[in-house]
C-alpha cells in the first residue's frame, strides 16, 4: 500500500476526534506485526515485504497526523 493511499485511508475514515484517529492506526500497526512475527522469511519474503512496508506507511501517515517529539 501506498503512503498516498493510507493518508487518504487516514483522511477519510470517519473519527469522532484525532485520538481515535491514532489508536486506530496505531492498532493497525500491532495487528500487521503480530502477523509479522507469524511468517518466515524463507517461505513468505514477499508477504513480509508487503506488511514492512504497509508499516512504514502508516507510520509516516502518523508522523504527519501528530508528529514525534524528543
């Protein structure tokens, strides 16, 4: 997926405020990892590839939606 097509995910998904905006995607992310950690890299690189990078897009959509402080 796309860094486009999450932020239109992120942009029109209905929310009642920001926040669930970001425990929404931040689920998201817990969900694709779980999943991660169930594959192996021998039988499955492409379906890791495709979740890695699912991940990073969502969190650069997040970056954007409440940008990281330190």
């Amino acid at each position: 997926m796309k860094v486009q097509d999450m932020q239109l995910i992120a942009e029109t998904l209905p929310y009642d405020s920001q926040e669930a905006r970001l425990e929404f995607l931040q689920g998201h992310i817990q969900t694709l990892e779980h999943e991660l950690n169930q594959l192996n890299l021998l039988e499955h690189p492409c379906e890791i590839l495709a979740i890695c990078k699912e991940i990073i897009a969502i969190k650069e959509v997040l970056g954007k939606i409440a940008p990281v402080t330190e």
